[in-house]
C-alpha cells in the first residue's frame, strides 16, 4: 500500500529549531523531505512550508540534494527573522504607547520574493503538480473566521506566494494586519489538524487521500519535551542527579563547543535589553511595569546560567541545583490577577506558553487518535521555551535565537552515550524519531 506523507510545521520561534532537526533527519534518511506530498505550516511553519512546496522541485531533478534543500530553507528563515528586527528602540516605545506595530514587511517582503526563494510573481497555482501546500490564517474583521489557503483549490490560485506567508505571518501588535488578516496562529498554531482533513476531503482536482493511507509527522515545539527546558518550568522536577560519570572531558566537543560559543553572544543580547530598557521611559519614569522590567532582564539572565551549569553536566561536574527555584505557589494552587500570567519568574508571558502548548500538544494529540502510530510528534525545546523564544525573537536578538536553536537540536540528535541521553532526556529521543522515519515514512 502507498504512503500519502503530510509534514506539518507549527508557528513560533521553536521554527529555529526544528528546521536544524529536519537537516538531521534528512542526513539520516535521504529521500524524506522528497517524500513528502502536502506540506503545511503557519506563522513561521508557513514560512518554511511554502519555501520547501516551491523548491522541492530542484530535489526532484537532482540539481541539489535534500539536506542542501534544508540548509538553503534554514538559512532562508534566518535571513527573514533578521529582516523582522525593528529600526530602532523607537519603535519598541511607539509600541508601548500603542502607536503602532513593532514592525513592518518591507524587508521580509523584498527577501521573499527572490528568486531563490518564493519569486516575485509566484503564485500557489503555479507550484509543481504532485505537491501540495496548505497555510491558516485568521480574518481580523466580522464576520471573523479561520481562512486556509489550499494549493489545490482553484479559488486560491491567484494567491501570490509571498502574500499567504506575511497573512500567515502577521503576528498581531507585532506586524500591521495584512490585506484583512493576521497570524495562522489566531487560527491553529499546529496546523496538522488542518493537513490532514484537507488530505482526507481532497480539493479542486485532488483526489480524497484514503484514511489509511495517511501518514504524518507534525514539527513544533513543546515545552517541557527535555530535562533542559523543564528549567524553567512551574513545578519543574528535580534535575537528574545520579546520571554516571562521563570518561573524562572534553565530552561531546560539537555540543561542548556550541554552548561555549553561545556565552558571548548571550551576553551581548543581555547588553542590548539594558540598553533598550533605558529607551523605554518617558522622562525618568519607565514605561514598563517594575516586575515585567526585572522579569525581561532575568530571563536573559537566566539563559546565561543555564549554558554555564550545561556545560558543567556535560563535562561530567557536580549536579548543583540548575536554577532558583520558584515560589511554593503554582499554577494548580493560586488565585492569580493578571500580573503572574505575563511574568511569572523566569518566564515572562507565561500564559502563552501554557496557551501555546496545550493547543499544539491537543492537536498533536487528535491527529495520533485518528491515524495511532502512522501520526508523530517531534518538537524538542531546550533552553529556549516558546515564550521565552518569542521574547527573544521580538526584541530582535536573531543571533542568540538561531544559536539557542542550532544547540538544541545538537543536543537533541545525541544518541550515544546513554548517560548522555538521560541528561538532556529529549522526549522524543533522536533515536525513537530516527526509527519512526525509518518504519513509517520512507517506506511505502
């Protein structure tokens, strides 16, 4: 029986981060993005989906390989995430005061529409046959309501490129709303859910795919996935703290020297927040709530201490306590006003991430329902949780971003040693998605 293969790619900035897990996988199963028949995305996962619809087609003659596809896909949402970062700290002031957004596309636009990415004219009717790409957007005006592109309906033809993904893209406050719309976010920040029914009803002249013949791997970031992100965590357990003794340094020098060469930039990043944080007043008064000020300031912080005790533990040091821990209140037990929910300590906009994980995790958890082992979740979260990566991300330290999400998907893909693994203790494992690929997807 004949595979149909949806790879779905949720929004946010774990996007960073799962794109380098999918250089991984391709590296170790060559032929897997080829494979692929329907792509779908949103907010930043569209970014991605469509780039990879409109050039897969260069995989499939040979000019390049897949792991090259990849690698020109990761640098593509490099670039694009720079092309976000703000002017000036002027406009993170006129956001403040509700001026504006913080942002603008013409950049992102312009990048875009090169020709080695999407092209200018590009539309989704002129994307290869055989391919398939679906993104979620969200109508911003009455009646307001989900709005899915569909390459394979002939309604969005027309639909330049370019113009589905800054839709997809337009996180609200953050960028102006787009032609009526706004991020696929609003809409389903997994959108797998969405993949599969389009796959299932078919469309235009797309056949409906048989239930059975579904298979299906949805990318995203799950907070709570690795020992590491569990740092910064409510409630987080206790760290691992019987793990054996590695042979002696240096251990693992690719992910030693990663998290070395993340220390400069984290401390650049934290100089350029003080720095920011004195723009962000009104004479001597500060625009910023007291506590949402320290909280922005500690999570920086805390990034830097994490890095510091990982490459501690990898090297084999003593097990000290990762990080302070919170307060005995939790989330399960407290009456919280509004001012927790966005900074909680160490984990600013914690009510995004709780809102965030439990959506992606929810339809993570249908689509495994309907198709059992045929659907898999990948979506490893490091030092960086999703709200503390859009946090990054919005004041436009790019470089600390795609660094964090270049080193967790090292430290994901560690198989060996054992005692390793249950260090970083990444749910799932490289191993267990190595053979998921392996068994599901690549045969068929």
């Amino acid at each position: 029986m004949s595979s149909y293969r949806i790879l779905s790619l949720d929004g946010g900035a774990g996007a960073i981060t799962y794109i380098n897990c999918l250089v991984d996988l391709e590296r170790r199963s060559p032929g897997f993005v080829a494979a692929t028949d329907l792509f779908v995305g949103s907010s930043a996962g569209s970014f991605l989906a469509i780039y990879l619809a409109c050039n897969v087609a260069l995989v499939d003659a040979g000019r390049i390989s897949g792991v090259e596809l990849l690698e020109a896909c990761r640098s593509f949402l490099t670039a694009a995430a720079r092309a976000m970062v703000p002017a000036s700290p002027q406009a993170y002031v006129d956001m403040v005061l509700g001026k504006g957004p913080l942002s603008n596309y013409d950049k992102t636009q312009a990048l875009m529409q090169e020709e080695a990415n999407y092209g200018p004219t590009t539309t989704l009717g002129d994307l290869p046959p055989g391919r398939r790409v679906v993104v979620p957007a969200g109508r911003a005006g009455a009646p307001w309501g989900p709005r899915t592109y569909d390459s394979a309906d002939p309604a969005d033809a027309g639909e330049r490129l370019y113009d589905v993904a800054l839709r997809s893209g337009s996180f609200p406050i953050v960028f102006p709303i787009r032609d009526g719309q706004v991020d696929g976010a609003v809409n389903t920040n997994n959108p797998a859910m969405i993949g599969l029914v389009r796959a299932l009803a078919g469309r235009g002249k797309v056949a409906a795919v048989p239930h059975e013949e579904i298979v299906l791997i949805n990318l995203g970031a799950d907070d709570g996935s690795s020992n590491l992100s569990n740092l910064f965590m409510p409630e987080q357990p206790e760290p691992p703290r019987d793990l054996p003794a590695p042979p002696g340094p240096p251990v693992l020098p690719e992910v030693e020297d990663a998290l070395k060469a993340l220390g400069p930039v984290q401390r650049a990043a934290g100089e350029r927040l003080r720095l920011l944080l004195t723009e962000l007043h009104d004479g001597d008064r500060s625009l910023l709530n007291p506590t949402i000020r320290a909280g922005l300031d500690g999570t920086i912080g805390a990034l830097g201490v994490g890095l510091e005790l990982a490459v501690r533990q990898l090297r084999g040091g003593p097990p000290p306590a990762l990080l302070p821990s919170p307060p005995p209140s939790t989330p399960a037990s407290s009456e919280w006003g509004w001012l927790p929910w966005f900074a909680f300590p160490m984990n600013l906009l914690y009510l995004l991430q709780v809102m965030l994980n439990s959506e992606g995790r929810g339809v993570a958890q249908q689509c495994h329902e309907l198709l059992g082992d045929r659907a898999f979740r990948l979506a490893p979260v490091g030092l960086v949780p999703s709200n503390v990566g859009f946090l990054i991300d919005l004041l436009g330290m790019v470089d600390l971003l795609v660094g964090l999400g270049a080193l967790t998907a090292k430290q994901w893909a560690v198989e060996e040693p054992e005692w390793v693994r249950a260090l970083y203790n990444f749910q799932p494992c490289a191993a267990e998605s190595h053979a998921w690929i392996a068994e599901r997807w690549m045969k068929g």
